[in-house]
C-alpha cells in the first residue's frame, strides 16, 4: 500500500511539474485550442522563434481568413508577463517580452534627440520620443492624480534645458496657476494664465502672433515655417481643459471669454501647426464637450495616462484600453503607431537645477497674470 501511495505521489508530483514547466509556446497554442482560434480544424501553425535579452518572438502559419484577433491579449495574463500581437505579411507573430515594464524611470536615462523633441517615456521595445516638428499637436488625457502636469513639466523642462532659445510657452493654468506658477519668470515662459479673462487675453496674443508670422511667411513666399527659417516654436499648453466649461452661475464676461478661448484654440490646432506652433491640450475629462472635435482631429499625437471607462478612452484615444492602465506615470501614446509608455519622472529640485537659470529676477511678474516686457502684459 505504502508504495502505491509513494507511486502516485510520484506520479502526480511528475504529472504537476510537466504541468508546471509548460513551455511559453505549449501554453500559446494551448490557447489557440481554448479560444478556438483556427478555422474548421486548421490551428496556426509554429514557424519560428527567436529569441533576444529582451522577448522571444514567435511566428506562426495561420490558415487563410485568421488573423490577430482581440481575444489573443488574455495571452499577456496566461503567460505573466507583456505580449504584443501583431500580423504581418501573413504571419502572426506573438511577442512575449522577458520582463514587465518598471513603474519608474528616472528622467536623466533619456538623452536629448533634436531641437523640438521630447521624451515621451520608457515602453517595453525602449526609449520613446515624440517631434513636435513632425506631429505639432498633442492631446494629453488621464483622471487626476496619474501624470499629467508632471509630464508637461518634464517635458517643458526638457525644451527649455535644451533649446532655450528656440522656445516660448503660453500656459493656461486654470486650476489657480498652482502647478506652473514656480516657473513664472523664466524668460521662456511668455505667459501663464489662471482665470478665464487672462485665458483670453493670452490666447488672443498668440493668434495675433500667428496672423503676423503668417503675414511674414506670406511676404517672404515661403510655405510654412520650416520653409521661412522660423527659428521658435510656440507651445501653447492647457494644462486643464474641464475648467473651459461656461455654467449658468458665471457672469456674461467669463463666458463669453471660455468662447472666445474655444475659438482661439480650435483656430490653432487647425492653422497653426506648420508656422511652429503647437497646442498641448491636456484634460481628465476627454468627453465630446471638452474635447473639441477640431482641436482632436488635429492632435495627431495622443498621450492618455489612466482613465475612469472605456468610454472615455475612447474619446481621447479612438480605442480603449486607457481604463486598464495599473500605474501612476504609466500611458499609452499613440501616433500612426502606439506604445505604452512609463513616462519619465523628474523631481521640483531637478526641473529647478536644470532650467532655474533662466529665471529673469527683474521681471514683474507679481500680478495674477505673466506679463512680460519683452512680449506683453496682460491685467
Ligand atoms: N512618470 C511618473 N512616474 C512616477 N510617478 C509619477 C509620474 N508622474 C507622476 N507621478 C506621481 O504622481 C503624482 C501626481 O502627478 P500629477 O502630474 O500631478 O497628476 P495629474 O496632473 O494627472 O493630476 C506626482 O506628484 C508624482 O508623485
Ligand atoms: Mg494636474
């Protein structure tokens, strides 16, 4: 009796480690089978694998009329760790990635790439980074508390440490300027606006701004700025676009200026993309109302870090998947291609150390509003 029980233990303990040490690919095509991925009684078939430091990538043979398929992402959660799903040329090609993306990346890994550009974060295939003179404008959505100014200042950093001369921001800080106010003097920070009657007043500049730089573009034949060696490129940045909703209990003035900034901005996405201008729009709201159709047709680059619902994730980024994201800092960024990303993190003292020197001590910035002798004052 005794040995039979030694015996099956045995056998069950042999049974459960074959079980155990399942191979990525016994368990891929396992999954095939469990989610009828084939057609009649054709599977995919095994082609290759290749392996690298960081994933294994394997291809498979599918019969005609299979390709990638939605269901195939429980993949990520039966193996434990990151899989993209692709279908190329024919092929499918199922990429299990040997490690999780961090949760933290320190800014400084990233190194400057161009005079415009700007890292965007850490994905799983490596470091990315987005030009704004490729894709000029950028939508930044996500609910409170996952990214969102830490990125906009972490990237605001990055161009001003690294093209001082070549960029000018316009800052509209509706929740009270608190976020960006610290940077209030820097010469590159041309205004930042807190209430609606300051909003329209910046944004009123930067469009005569653009009419002048279009009249420039115009008188010297030139296409676009690029064309007419326009040497700055002008960020406007809403860091939140929820505040830019008129309700019934604000005055006359404050709606009429939420209008006027609605138009403003809808009129830059649209003109002033090609005369280097860039609007950043940031929101944890992305519903139709605050996410402007114009403005979001025109945002070709997509940043979205963790939303409430699949709802809005389809707003800010035409799909969903914004609402699964697990970690503070973790986004998806989306152009003609999409990665996840964990952005980079920077801390106050290290935005401060690298870009606190062009602060402009006999500036008079002291007001609500950011006027600037060598632009102008608004208030
Ligand atoms: N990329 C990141 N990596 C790690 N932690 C981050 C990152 N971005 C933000 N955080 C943390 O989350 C907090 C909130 O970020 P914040 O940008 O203010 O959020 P939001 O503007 O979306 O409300 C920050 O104070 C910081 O501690
Ligand atoms: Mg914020």
């Amino acid at each position: 009796m005794d040995l039979l029980i030694g015996s099956g233990l045995a056998a069950f303990t042999i049974y459960a480690a074959a079980k155990w040490n399942k191979s990525d690919k016994e368990k891929i095509q396992h999954t095939f089978r469990n989610l009828n991925y084939k057609i009649k009684d054709k599977e995919p078939k095994h082609l290759k694998t290749h392996r690298t430091d960081q994933y294994s990538l394997y291809t498979y043979h599918v019969p005609y009329g299979l390709v990638d398929d939605e269901k195939l992402q429980v993949l990520e959660k039966v193996l434990d760790r990151p899989v993209k799903v692709s279908f190329e040329k024919g092929k499918l090609h199922i990429k299990v990635y040997n490690k999780k993306l961090g949760t933290k990346y320190a800014y400084d890994l990233f190194k400057p790439k161009g005079k415009w550009t700007i890292p965007i974060g850490m994905s799983q295939d490596g470091l990315v980074y987005h030009d704004f003179d490729l894709i000029p404008h950028m939508t930044v959505a996500g609910a409170t508390t996952q990214g969102k100014t830490q990125f906009m200042k972490m990237f605001v950093t990055h161009l001003i440490e690294n093209n001082p001369e070549g960029v000018e921001f316009y800052i509209l800080d509706l929740k009270g300027k608190l976020a960006f106010n610290k940077y209030r003097n820097l010469k590159q920070i041309k205004a930042i606006a807190g209430n609606y009657g300051d909003s329209a007043i910046t944004l009123k500049e930067v469009k005569k701004s653009i009419q002048s730089d279009m009249d420039y573009l115009l008188s010297i034949d030139a296409e676009n700025a690029k064309e007419g060696n326009v040497k700055t490129r002008k960020f406007i940045i809403v860091d939140e676009a929820g505040e830019l909703q008129t309700d019934k209990y604000m005055s006359d003035a404050d709606k009429e200026h939420i209008k006027e900034c609605h138009r403003t901005l809808s009129h830059i996405a649209r003109v002033a993309g090609q005369l280097r201008y860039s609007l950043i729009f940031g929101t944890q709201y992305p519903t139709k109302e605050i996410l402007d159709p114009q403005i979001k047709a025109n945002s070709l680059a997509k940043v979205s870090f963790r939303l409430s619902t699949a709802v809005q994730s389809g707003v800010a980024l035409d799909q969903t998947g914004a609402e699964t994201l697990e970690y503070v800092g973790r986004a998806i960024y989306k152009t003609i291609d999409e990665h996840i990303i964990q952005t980079p993190f920077i801390t106050k003292d290290d935005i401060w150390e690298r870009i606190g020197r062009y602060e402009d001590v006999s500036s008079t910035n002291e007001t609500a509003n950011q006027g600037r002798s060598d632009t102008f004052t608004i208030g």
